[in-house]
C-alpha cells in the first residue's frame, strides 16, 4: 500500500513538471488582451517622376529620328483620337512638337494583359521633365527638379593654357567663361602665360547630386605677368550696375571695349604695315588682328554702337563695321555668315553675338580680321589706352569695401595646387576639347 502511494506521488510529480514545461513553452505564444502586436514591416514603394511605379511597367527610351508622338504611343494602346486630345491639352504645358530627338522618355504601361499606357514622360534636360498622364483625365504637368547650390573654391596654376589647368583641377569647364567674363577687359587671355595663376569662389548647381553648372562667381583673384588682377561681385540698386564686378578699389571691371571679339581663341596674326600676304605673296599692310577659331566660332561686338555695314568683298568676304561714338569704329572680316537680326542701322550692345567664324574672301584658314579705328585711322587697339568705365557712384563704396574685405579674407585660405599636386595627369587630346575651345 505504502509503495502504491509513493507511486502516485512519483507520477503526480511527473505530470506537474510536464505541464510546467508546456507552459513554458506555449506562453511566448500567449498574449495578453491589452499586448499590442507589431504588423510586418511595409515596403517602401518604388516612386519615380513622382508616381508610384510598382504595379506598372517601366519603358525607357529616346526620341529617335523623325520619331512624334503618335509613333511613340500608338504602340502602347493609345488611340489616335486620344493623342489628338492629349496635344490640345499639352499646349498650355509643354507643346508635343517641341519634343526632340536623342531626348529621354519613359512609359509607363499597366500590368494586364492589354499593356495601355498610363504615363508618357517626357526628360529633356536635368532641370525638369514633364508629365504626360494618359489616364482619363488626360492631364499635363511640368515639373521642376529641386536645385542644390554648393559653394565651392578652386585654384590653379597655368603651365600650358587656361582650359588645360581647368581639366586638370577638375574644376567645372564654366569656369573659364566666368574668369574670362570677369577678367576679359583687364587681361589679354591669348597672352596668358607659364606661371600665372588664379583662384575663385563660386557656386556650383548640382541636382540629384550631379552637377549641372556654374551659378555665379562671388570673387576670384587672377595673377598674370606678376600682377595682381581682382573681381568682387556686388549688387548695386543703380540699374548702371546691377549684378556687377568690380576691382579692389570699387572700379567697374567691365571696360568700354572688350580685349578680342572671339573667346578661346589665338592671334595668328598682329597689326602689321609690312606683312607678306599669305594669299597674294606680296609685302601688304596687315591693318588689323587675326584671331584663329574654329568654323562657327561666335563673334562679339566689342562694345556697344550701331552697324553701319553688313556687306561682302572678295578681299573682306563677309563682313560687319560698327560705329561706337565720335570716335571710335570696329569692323569683322571673313565671317562664313551673320547673326540673326543683324543688319545696317541696328543698335547692338558689348558682347552682342553679330556673326561666326569662317574663311570667306581671301582668308587661308578660319579666323576673324579684327579692325580698329579711333578718328577715322585703323590703329592697333591692343597697343591703345581705350577710355576708363563710369566709376561706382560714392554712396555704395562703404557697403561693396565691407564685401570686399569678407570675399578677400575666403580667397587668402584658397590654396594653389601645384602641378605635382594634381587630382589628374592631363593628356593633350584637343579632340577631347569642347566645340568653343577647341583652336
């Protein structure tokens, strides 16, 4: 009897440890009334140009050649009545004839067994891209990419040319259009020589991280021919002045006559009473500067004043001559045509494009014959002391020398890289040049 007992304690012993256990084990799964349970993560939709993505299909391609918009969407299911429609709607946003070729689009197709188009994207440029929605209500939208502006500095030291220290830096190609703007009247850039050197500040554009451009320079500083040259950005009300360079002692960088009516460029030949003539072989006044450029190459009006000849001579070939005052004419020779708009009596301001490059009338390679009167006599301009610009009105100076000293103090941190110091090894590839600076 005693043994039965012990028996049953031994077994209810047993069973209550069994159950302990399973307790144990289910309670994890057991939850209070009051227990909040965790949903599953979502996943993050895909999103592009704005439109959730995930339950459609994604076509990306280009423009091709003589490719309109009925090409592109008939494939896609989109009727031509509905193409008729959206066009009209498209006027008002960005007209579908202004499509072009090479540009980027997307589709954007329904996932069932018909593949309609739901979207048609249009991406023409890094600052926007425009929305075509093929749904019913056929809608249209433009949409601007935010733009990041990042300031930045840069130096370099010139070994060969400017646009070579550019590459080699890494810095933005913009770069030497801005040096040159701002520097332009106060320095030869055909003259730039071996161990001159700059440095600037300026604010670079980036979307989605990739840059897209140079916005603006707020100061930079260019030593040439052991002088010291300095640019100063300053916004002043005086519509004269607005948005405007000036130098360390508040005079306009910007003079009354530009340096050269091409950018990027070389003089292939100077101002010359006794040049032999490279076409008729005989010893012939050279009354002008030739500066080299590629076919097409811009020319610039060198400062303001009314054309007073837009013509062509079989020793000229195409040519423009503009009078600036009293004083003062210019004329361009060999141009393979004219800007539009360009003809006698236009008023035309500094920096106005008034033709391109070329070789016409006796001319062995392409380049523009620079002509420069000042009363009535063709004189060499590079060797003349033109006219000084308007000063900066009194008023102003105290708030531009508060800006001036600010600007100078970022510009003295600014280091020059050396040539050993480079990012990258440059390799002379002139193919590798752009269109403009290519000579």
């Amino acid at each position: 009897m005693a043994l039965n007992k012990k028996r049953v304690v031994i077994v209810a012993s047993l069973l209550s440890l069994l159950f302990l256990s399973i307790f144990w084990l289910v309670k994890p799964q057991l939850k209070n009334d009051n227990e909040v349970v965790e949903a599953p993560p979502v996943p993050e939709p895909t999103i592009k140009y704005g439109i959730v993505v995930d339950s459609l299909v994604t076509i990306e391609e280009k423009i091709g050649k003589n490719q309109f918009l009925a090409d592109i969407l008939l494939p896609h299911q989109i009727s031509y009545q509905e193409i008729d429609r959206l066009a009209k709607k498209a006027k008002e946003v960005f007209d579908v004839r202004k499509l072009r070729t090479k540009k980027k689009y997307t589709i954007l197709t329904s996932l069932d067994s018909l593949a309609k188009a739901q979207y048609f994207i249009y991406d023409p440029s890094p600052y926007f891209y425009v929305v075509y929605d093929l749904r019913d209500t056929m809608n249209v939208y433009k949409v601007e990419r935010p733009i990041e502006t990042r300031r930045m500095t840069g130096s370099g030291v010139i070994y060969t040319s400017l646009w070579e220290t550019i590459v080699k830096n890494k810095l933005p190609i913009e770069v030497a259009v801005k040096m040159e703007d701002i520097f332009g009247w106060s320095i030869d850039f055909h003259q730039v020589r071996k161990g001159d050197k700059f440095k600037l500040i300026y604010d670079e554009q980036f979307i989605e991280g990739q840059s897209v451009g140079v916005a603006g320079v707020t100061g930079a500083e260019f030593v040439h021919n052991d002088v010291d040259y300095q640019g100063y950005y300053f916004e002043v009300a005086d519509v004269d002045y607005h948005g405007y360079y000036f130098d360390g002692d508040a005079r306009p960088m910007k003079k009354v006559f530009l340096k050269s009516p091409v950018r990027y460029s070389r003089i292939s030949s100077g101002f010359n009473r006794a040049r032999l003539h490279p076409v008729l072989k005989r010893v012939r006044p050279h009354l002008g500067t030739d500066y080299a450029a590629p076919k097409g190459t811009p020319i610039y009006a060198v400062a303001g004043g009314t054309v007073t000849k837009v013509a062509f001579s079989r020793g000229n070939g195409k040519y423009v001559k503009i009078k600036h005052d009293r004083k003062y004419s210019t004329q361009y020779l060999h141009m393979s045509g004219f800007a539009k708009g360009i003809r006698s009596g236009v008023h035309v301001k500094q920096g106005d494009v008034i033709g391109y490059v070329g070789k016409t009338g006796l001319a062995t390679g392409y380049h523009v014959c620079f002509r420069f009167w000042k009363d009535g006599r063709q004189v060499n301009h590079r060797k003349l002391k033109l006219p000084p610009p308007k000063p900066m009105p009194k008023k102003y100076i105290p708030a531009f020398e508060s800006l001036r000293d600010s600007i100078q103090l970022q510009l003295d941190e600014v280091q020059y890289l050396m040539e050993d110091e480079l990012p990258v090894k440059f390799t002379e590839d002139n193919n590798s040049k752009p269109d403009s600076l290519k000579s």
